[in-house]
C-alpha cells in the first residue's frame, strides 16, 4: 500500500495546479481532430523542463489521460475521432448526438471512461511492483531480448505491414547508434554535425509525430473545417450514471479488455476500443441495436480505451520497455530528468513514480468531472482551421526542440526526421515501431555488449544469449509475434481475393 | 498494385534500401570494428528487409501506402519549403520571434480558406499571428527562460 503513502504529494498546491492544467488542456487537445495523444505528450516535454521529475510527470500523465478521453468529444459531436482510440466510440456515440441525445453520449463516455481508467490504473499500482522484483532477475541476455522483443511486437503488430514495420523497427535502432560508441568512443554514422552527440530523443519525438501532421495538414491545402458540430441539449447527469452503471455487461467487459489490450506491448487503444465494442456487440442481447446510436457502444469503446492507459505504463515503469508510442515519449520524459526507469524505479525514486501514478488515479476523477462540464465547449476547439493548427504545431515544434539543449542542430534533426516520416507514412511505414527502436537501441545495446563480455569469458555468446527459460520465452514470443503477424496479414490479403472470387 | 502509385514505392523503396546497403557497407568497414558489432547486427536486417520491400516494389506487390497524388504535392509545396525555410535558415538568421511571426503569418494566409479580398480577413490573420507570438514568448521566453538566437531586429 505504498501508493497510499504518497497520495498527499498529489495535492500540494503545484502539484495539483498541474494536474487540473494537464487534465483541461488534455480535454480540449485531444477533442482536436489531428493531435493524437502521443503527439499532444511529446509537444508537452519541453515545458517539463524547469519543473521537478514528479512535477512534470504528473503534468505529462495527466495529459496523456485525458488526451484519450478528450477525443471522444469530436469522435460523438463531430464524426471524427480525436485520436485513433475513439474510433469505436463514432459508431454509436455519433448517432446518439444525431438523435439529440449528445449530451448523454458525451457524458456516458466520460463516466465509463472514468471508470475503466480507475480499473487500469489500479491495475498498475498493484501489478507494477510484482513485477518490478521479477524483473530484478533479468541480466543482459534477457533484458537484450526484451528490447528486440519491444520493437518487434510494436513493429509487427502496429503496422499494416510486417516488413515495413520490422523495417521501421530497424531505422530506429540503427539511428540510435549514431553518435560516439559509449565503450570504445568511436565516431558512428556521423554525416552531419548536427548528430554529432548523437539524436536527442525528445527533438526526434517532437519531430517523428509532430511533423508528419503538420505536412497532412498543408496537404489538405485551404480548407476549412467542413464537419458540422451538433450542439447538445442538457441531460441529467444522475441519469447517465445509472445508465452506465446500470449497462455492467458493457462496462466490464471494455474495461476487461482495455486493461489486458494494454498490458501487451504495442497493442493501443484503437484496437482495445474496437474489440471491446465488437465483443460486446456479440455478447448483448441487444446486438441489434449496436451501430443505431446504442449507449453500450459508447460505454465498451470508451470504457477500454482508458482501460489501457495505466496497464500501458506496466512494461515501461518495471521493464523501461515502453508498450506504446504514447509510453514511448513518457520514457523520454522520465529520461530527460535523469530517471531510468526498471526494477529500481520504486526503491530509487518512490517520491517521484508513487506520486505520478496516483496523479492519474486522481486524474481519472478530474477528467470525469471537467470532461462533464466542458465537453460541449471543447467540441469548437474543431473549428480551430487546420491552416493554424499547423502553423501553432510547427511553432511549438521548433521552439521546443531547441529549448532541449538550446541547440539548433535539434532542431535540424527534428525537421530532418519528420519530413522523413512524413514520406515513410505515405508509403505504409508506422512512427511508431521507429520510435521504440531509436528508445530501445541504447538499451539493446548496452546489453548486448555487456552480455557479450560475459559470454566472451564464460559459456560463448551463443550459450548465453540462447539458454535460459527467460531468453527462450522472450525469443519465443519475438518470432511468434512476427509469425502471428504474418499469418493475420496474409489471412487479410486472401479474403479479399475470395471475395471477388465469389463476387 | 493498380491503384498504387508504383514508381512513388519503387524509388521511395529503392531510396532506403539504398541507406540500408551504406549503413551496412560502412558498419562493416569501418574501423575499429569493436564499436560496430551492434550496428552490424541492425544493419544486416535493416539491409536484408530494405532489399525485400524494394524487390516487392519493383515487382508490383506492395500493399500498403498511398503514396502521394500531384494535388496533395501541389498543397504540400508551399507549406513544406515555408516550414523548411523557417527551420533551417530562418530561426538562426532572423532570430526565432522574428522568423516565427513571419512564417506563421504566411501559413495561415497560404492556408486559410477566409477570402483574402476582406479586411476584415486579413486583421483576423494580423490578431491571430500576434496571440499566438504572445503566448509563445510568454512560455518560452518568460515561463522557461529559453535563450534563443539574437533577433534580426533588436
């Protein structure tokens, strides 16, 4: 019950300012269409700079939270998902507005928001120490594996193809070496000075998200915001309690499935929301109503989506392994405040990791209740055109990236990159398996190296990196998470044909 | 691929297997070699996977990506070379408040969908360009202390 013990850090005056800031900017942010949660948190980095580490986690947490379930604003009163997590929650939560019943939507959503995001953040308060003293047995064989096992399960699973996404996977490693080697302090793939120190991790996050949305955006050329935003009527918030609580069926299996989703590295929360509302379309006896503006689509989908936020936390709070691209830029948060995180977080810094995690407990509540009373508000935030919404993102991205290291080499590799991934995602590659392979590789490294030593004195790299019943389940779930990925897009490819074929 | 753009994935592909041979080429070579085995590992698969999507291109079995239509690259242009100007030359030269003020008063005229023939646009434009400067010199400036290059006009 140590989480209990640092419950009061939560409500120092600054730490509580904070949190409430993250929580409103958070909802507004993510009920505009194009910042996606991810994108939203690296942006935040460099205003963490000048805060304390437990500070600016709380501010980054309360961030991602509420990203999440802000999206669900324009996903029910504009058809459009805020982030790729509310998709599931458009196909019921914007008939529901149609109808005139957008107030019990957005209000639905936010109460069964809440609620599967307090099942998943308890679930990171309990699971996360249990698994930070097993992970204490990892040496650097496994936690080798463990790195590869990063950027393959995100590589494959988070990308519509496997190739280019192993592919992206390896980019990312690969740009994690350039720079001097840390043992022998040779120059690596230095083309530039700008890369000189190596690439800074929060300029390439700024970069790697950001950018890419930026370019989207002029590629729409001058256009306004064309989707009309239905306005809602007053709903009586005790009648959208009871009926989320009064749907169990819904709400736990959401929050069920949101909270396992989540605790698998790579799998985020768009396919947590869908396959919750696909479950629970299968498992209610009302299955016909689903897709009609049925308030169980909207308690699933969005039930699960907040689900997965603390579980997602788990690998990277226990392992450093971030389980999303979303984790991803909170690691390099964590990083740029000199914690690492892994087994030791809780004993090295229980000050600064109790007080954040119970910062998104008390973030779930804050969300509920500010989401229930800005939500209609927050839904203009879409008329914002995209010609400034472009402009303010490309802003914050280059003053963010020099206030890094006041460098304006960062600022180069932020533009460098996101151009970059631009491109690469118009051509079927993923940001995110790019972005755990440039976070991972010094850790794949490091390890690597060290792990070699000991094998050059003791059992041979081949011995110690392919014994162990850890190195084999690490490996096993590598190649079968490659192998299944394999499978699911064949499988894809060949319904299609079968379908013209009877067509 | 019949609707995909070929040619796009064809040099887009051809592109990076390009870098994948050099980075494997030069991980190889270059000395000392202690301070490459890791890079050699990545950059065997990272060659090998480039190859294989660059083969698939050429042969016309890619399935994912859209590529890039001559409108979208006709909308894209101007936007890009404003945001690369800014970054790249503009930031350092003119100073960060000066070369921000400038291109996001250009973006937002480049892409604003308000008719430029009203004054009334344009003081819009005016008003949102010197908020927007306000709260970022706020933030940067004030909050965070961001020392940023000298400024073309002070």
């Amino acid at each position: 019950m140590d989480f209990l013990f640092y419950m009061g850090d939560v409500f120092t005056p600054i730490n509580f300012g904070l949190l409430l800031l993250g929580t409103i900017g958070g909802l507004i942010l993510g009920a505009t269409p194009g910042l996606s949660p991810t994108m939203t948190v690296a942006l935040m980095i460099p205003f963490t700079f000048k805060l304390e580490p437990q500070q600016g986690l709380i501010l980054l947490g309360a961030a991602y939270t509420s990203t999440v379930a802000g999206g669900a604003v324009s996903a029910i009163l504009l058809k459009i998902p805020g982030a790729p997590a509310n998709i599931a929650t458009t196909l019921d939560g914007h008939t529901m507005a149609q109808k005139g019943q957008g107030a019990k939507a957005l209000q639905v959503s936010f109460i069964a928001s809440a609620i599967g995001g307090l099942f998943g953040v308890f679930l990171l308060i309990f699971l996360t120490p249990v698994l930070a003293n097993w992970a204490l047995a990892f040496g650097p064989s496994e936690l080798f594996w463990l790195a590869i096992l990063g950027v393959t399960v995100i590589g494959t699973l988070d990308s519509s193809s496997v190739v280019k996404g192993l592919l992206a996977g390896c980019i990312g490693l690969w740009l994690a070496t350039i720079g001097f080697d840390d043992i022998m302090g040779a120059q690596r793939f230095i083309f530039h000075p700008a890369v000189s120190g190596g690439i800074n991790v929060i300029p390439a996050l700024i970069g790697l998200f950001a950018i890419p949305q930026v370019i989207t955006m002029f590629a729409k050329g001058r256009k306004g915001t064309d989707a009309e935003i239905i306005t809602v009527k007053r709903h009586p918030i005790g009648a959208a309690f009871r009926e989320v609580l009064g749907r169990k069926r819904a709400l736990s299996i959401g929050t069920a499935i949101g909270a396992i989703i989540g605790l698998i590295p790579g799998v985020g929360g768009q396919i947590a929301g869908l396959v919750a509302y696909d479950q629970s379309k299968k498992i209610s006896p009302e299955s016909e109503k689903f897709g009609t503006g049925h308030p169980e689509g909207v308690i699933a989908a969005e039930s699960a989506n907040n689900a997965m936020v603390g579980p997602s936390l788990v690998p990277l709070l226990t392992l450093s392994i971030p389980g999303s691209p979303t984790a991803a830029v909170l690691l390099g948060g964590l990083l740029i405040h000199g914690i690492f995180p892994g087994p030791t977080l809780f004993t090295q810094y229980p000050q600064v990791v109790w007080p954040f995690i119970n910062s998104m407990l008390i973030g779930q509540i804050l969300m509920c209740v500010f989401g229930l009373l800005i939500a209609g508000w927050a839904a203009n935030v879409a008329r914002v055109p995209p010609a400034v919404m472009a402009a303010v993102v490309l802003g914050l991205a280059v003053f963010g990236s020099y206030s890094v290291q006041h460098s304006m080499g960062d600022v180069y590799v932020m533009m460098a990159l996101g151009l970059a991934m631009f491109f690469l995602e118009r051509f079927g590659f993923s940001a995110a398996p790019l972005v755990l392979g440039l976070i991972l590789g010094p850790i794949a490294e490091a390890n690597f190296m060290q792990g070699s030593m000991i094998a050059n004195a003791t059992v041979g790299k081949l011995a110690y990196f392919f014994t162990g019943w850890l190195n084999w389940l690490l490996i096993a779930i590598v190649v079968s998470s490659i192998g299944y990925s394999i499978w699911m897009e064949l499988r894809q490819r060949r319904t299609p044909q079968e379908e013209g074929a009877t067509t | 691929m019949s609707d995909l753009p070929r040619t796009q994935h064809i040099a887009a592909s051809g592109l990076i297997a390009a870098i994948g041979i050099s980075v494997a080429y030069i991980s190889f070579t270059q000395e000392p070699a202690g301070a490459f085995v890791f890079p050699r590992l990545i950059s065997s698969v990272f060659a090998v996977l480039a190859i294989w999507t660059f083969a698939k291109a050429v042969l016309g079995r890619t399935k994912v990506g859209a590529g890039i239509s001559g409108s979208e690259m006709r909308n894209l242009l101007p936007g890009l070379m404003i945001a690369l100007i800014y970054a790249f030359w503009a930031a350092k030269e003119l100073g960060f408040y000066t070369a921000t003020t400038i291109a996001f008063f250009i973006l937002l005229t480049l892409y604003d969908p308000a008719p430029h023939g009203q004054a009334q646009t344009w003081i819009k434009r005016v008003l949102i360009t010197a908020g927007f400067m306000a709260v970022m010199y706020g933030l940067f400036a004030g909050l965070l202390n961001v020392f940023t290059p000298r400024e073309f006009f002070s």
